[in-house]
C-alpha cells in the first residue's frame, strides 16, 4: 500500500522554483482575501534582502539558529560571514533542499514545540520571514520566546521579523473585526496555502511593536532594536537582547 503524507505546498513550490526558477505560492485568507507570492524571494542573496532585515543581521554573532531556515538564504550569508549556523525547519523536504544548497548543519525540527538543543547553547537567534509569529498565536509566540531563551546563552540575542495587524487598510481592519465580534484571537491568521492541487492550512500572528516589546520583557526579553520605515503594516525588524 502507497504511504500518504501530509500535503507541503510550500515545500512543492520552493522545490518547483529550484529547478525551473519560477514558482508561485497563493494565499488565502479565511474570509477569502488571496495574494500571490513569488518564492524566489526565499532565494535571494544579500544585495535582495529585505530592507529591515540587513540592519538586523549586523547584530548576529556567535553560534546562530535559524528558525524556520525555508531554502537557506540567511544561514547561507551567515556561513559565508564565518559563522555557525545551525538551520532548522519543520518540513523535511525542506530541510533537505537547504541543505542541498550548501547549509552545513540543518535539522528537521519545530519552533513549537521543545527544541532538541541544550541550555544556552546559542547566541543568536534568526527568525526571519515573519517567523516571530510562526507559532500561530499570542500562546504560542510566548512559548517560542520562552524556549529560545532556554537555548541562549547569557549573551543571547533575537534577530526577527513581524508585521502588525493591518488596521490602515480597510479590507484587513474589517477582517479583524470580523475577528473580534466572533471573540477570536486579535492578531492571529488562518491562511490556506495553495501550489497546484497540494493545500494546506496554517496558523499565523502579527503583533504590534508596544504589544511585543510587553510580551518579551514578561518572556526576559527586551526590544533593543528595531527597524522599519513607521508603518508597522508592513513589517518591521526587531533584535530582542537578552535580560
């Protein structure tokens, strides 16, 4: 009998962009908002990154982890600036095309839940791609935060992207309020990822500046940097420092 697994369309597209170049990932809101993505951009090089993320990296140092390492661009730059990375992602195939790409030390493992390294064994932290919010939920950024600083050393140190809940535009507003009539969790995304016929859904959470810079102290965390242009919709680069 054939084994079933689990639907990855972002592993199919991030493979499906490896070998032909080109690959496009919709997502769709619960209340049936959609956008594309083009998963190139989880191949870029330094020159491409975003631009609150290259501000973040000047403060990486020490041994790194990189959660939720997707096709291995931050882990790739860090090796290259002689660093120690060790790269992690919950999806094997995943995992497997970073290491491919020439990631040294990737693993297969997740952010949620415990995390297979020893007490203080890092001091940097990379969350990019939005990936402060990888957890799904408030609980769940609380957990990721709490794991991390049982994994750094005194030293450590959070290198993250996030975005807040988008309020300026009105088709996002009226979808969290939508969210708050119906007593859901502000800040927290159902989106259904779609390449071709593979689907699945995940749990994703945007949190404002003010909101993060409270649940990282309560998680012995403190907001030492952050980078962004003001408008916080659209992202924003954070470096939690240790307390």
């Amino acid at each position: 009998m054939q084994q079933l697994t689990d639907p990855d369309p972002f592993a199919d597209a991030l493979e499906q962009f490896d070998a032909t170049g080109k690959a496009k990932l919709e997502l769709l809101r619960d209340d049936g908002y959609n956008n594309t993505e083009d998963v190139g951009w989880y191949f870029t090089t330094y020159p491409e990154f975003w631009k609150i993320e290259k501000p973040a990296l000047k403060f990486a140092r020490g041994r790194v982890l990189d959660v939720g390492c997707g096709a291995g661009r931050i882990a790739l730059y860090l090796q290259r600036k002689g660093l120690r990375v060790t790269a992690i992602d919950n999806s094997p195939r995943i995992a497997a095309l970073a290491s491919a790409r020439g990631v040294r030390d990737v693993r297969v493992a997740s952010a949620c839940a415990r995390l297979p390294f020893a007490r203080g064994e890092f001091e940097t932290i990379v969350l990019f791609g939005n990936n402060l919010g990888i957890c799904g939920s408030r609980a769940g950024l609380e957990h990721i935060l709490r794991e991390l600083e049982r994994v750094t050393n005194r030293r450590g140190r959070i290198l993250a992207t996030t975005r807040a809940p988008g309020t300026f535009n009105p088709k996002h507003r009226a979808y969290w309020e939508q969210r708050l009539r119906r007593g859901q969790e502000f800040g927290a995304i159902r989106l259904k990822l779609k390449f071709g016929a593979s689907e699945k859904e995940i749990d994703w959470f945007w949190i404002a500046p003010s909101a993060l810079l409270e649940l990282a102290w309560h998680c012995g965390w403190r907001v030492a940097e952050m980078f962004g242009d003001g408008n916080a919709d659209d992202g924003y680069g954070v470096v939690l420092q240790k307390r």
